[in-house]
C-alpha cells in the first residue's frame, strides 16, 4: 500500500525537486500543489484524499 503525500510547494523550482525524490521512492504516492502557506491550508482543507 502506498503513503499518500499532498505536498504543497512554495514555489515552481521546488516541483522539480520533489518529482525527482519521490520517483525514488516507490512506497509514496505523491500530490503537487504550489502555493504559499495561507493558500496550502485552503487546499488541504479542500482536498479529497480518497
């Protein structure tokens, strides 16, 4: 089963970064989302995690 990851990137150069770390790690299931950390709360509290 994989870990779901909802990581939310505090600029666009960040994306990069995380896409290369969590293509080596195979167990996480990882979400991108970019935006400061007022609107990284908006989001997760929208977010559907199923």
């Amino acid at each position: 089963m994989k870990v779901k990851v909802l990581f939310i990137a505090p600029y666009e150069a960040m994306v990069n970064l995380v896409e290369e770390c969590s293509e080596k790690e195979r167990e996480l299931d990882v979400q991108i989302k970019i935006g400061n950390l007022q609107e990284g709360v908006g989001s997760i509290l929208l977010y559907n995690f199923s």
